[in-house]
C-alpha cells in the first residue's frame, strides 16, 4: 500500500493522467479518540473528535476513474 502526500498551503492534487484538479474520491484510514454525549433517550451525539493518527490510501480521480495516478503541484499563487 502507498501513501498519497496531503496537499499543503502551496500544493494541490493533479490526476497524471486527464489534468482534473478538483474532483478524487479519497479513502483513508483514522484513528480518533471521541467524545460521545448520550441523552437520556439514548441517542449518542460526538462532542469532541481528536484524530489521532490518519493515512490517506488511495486517490481516485472521479474524472477518468485512475487510481493513485496523483501527483502534488503549485497552487496558482503559491511562493515557489
């Protein structure tokens, strides 16, 4: 399994393969330590969420359906 880098302040994803920027079906894996508030009815409701650790799997670009075809580039604006 390969790790896909998170975007930054300067970067963005780009799919390689049809130049889609905006648009990627993201799974990732978390690890959070969570709050949960139950009413006396019993429905739960999370009052604080603190992720732990997480890891990003896989991009897949929802234009043309490529997997970990993605690549970080220059936010438009960015300080190179």
């Amino acid at each position: 399994m390969t790790t896909v880098p998170l975007p930054t302040a300067d970067t963005r994803w780009r799919c390689t393969l049809c130049g889609n920027l905006t648009r990627f079906d993201v799974t990732r894996s978390s690890k959070v330590v969570e709050y949960v508030h139950l009413d006396l009815a019993g429905e739960p409701k999370v009052e604080e969420r603190e992720v732990v650790s997480e890891t990003i799997e896989s991009v897949r670009c929802r234009w043309c359906n490529a997997v970990d075809q993605i690549e970080l580039v220059d936010r438009p604006g960015a300080a190179s």
